[in-house]
C-alpha cells in the first residue's frame, strides 16, 4: 500500500488562505464563463482551453486535493491556476 503524502497540510501554499483564494477565483471565473459565455467569445479555442485549465487547478487547490505525482501537483497547483485564472478576467472583461 502507497504511503500518503507527508507534506503539512496547512503550510505554505496550501494554507487555508491561498485555497481560498484559488476556489472562490475559480468559483467566480467558472460563473463568467456559463452566464455571459459571449464575453469569451473574441478568444480562441487554444486561449479558452488555458482558462478552462486554470479552473480546474483553481478547483483543485481550492478543495485542498495535493497529488501525489509532481508533475500533477505542478499542473494542478497555484503556480499555474493563477496566471491561468488572471487571464481568464482580463479576457472577460477585454470582451
């Protein structure tokens, strides 16, 4: 059996601020996205495929979820939902 992570849980970046942070910017960009889906609509499918990553890694963090594997707890970690999440609003309100 797989020994679980021995990374503290509210430590760092996976404290409860910066979750919060990453969920309620996920919340917010995710309710952009279904209700006013013509704001988008200027941007590309590869653009728009970026912002949709962000979400979920926003969701991810934001839920407190750590991977185990590295490269998932890169891609799926605020280092990459951020930015991810920033130019999801600033296409939502070019648009």
């Amino acid at each position: 059996m797989r020994q679980a992570m021995t990374m503290p849980a509210h430590s760092g970046i996976y404290a409860t601020l910066p979750r919060m942070i990453s969920l309620l910017l996920a919340i917010a960009l995710a309710g952009l996205i279904l209700t006013y889906p013509r704001a988008f609509a200027h941007a590309g499918h590869g653009l728009l495929s970026l912002v949709m990553l962000g979400v979920s890694a926003g969701f991810v963090h934001g839920v407190g979820f750590i991977p185990e594997h590295k490269a998932w707890r890169i891609l799926f970690g605020p280092w990459v939902a951020w930015p991810l999440l920033a130019a999801g609003l600033l296409l939502f309100l070019r648009g």
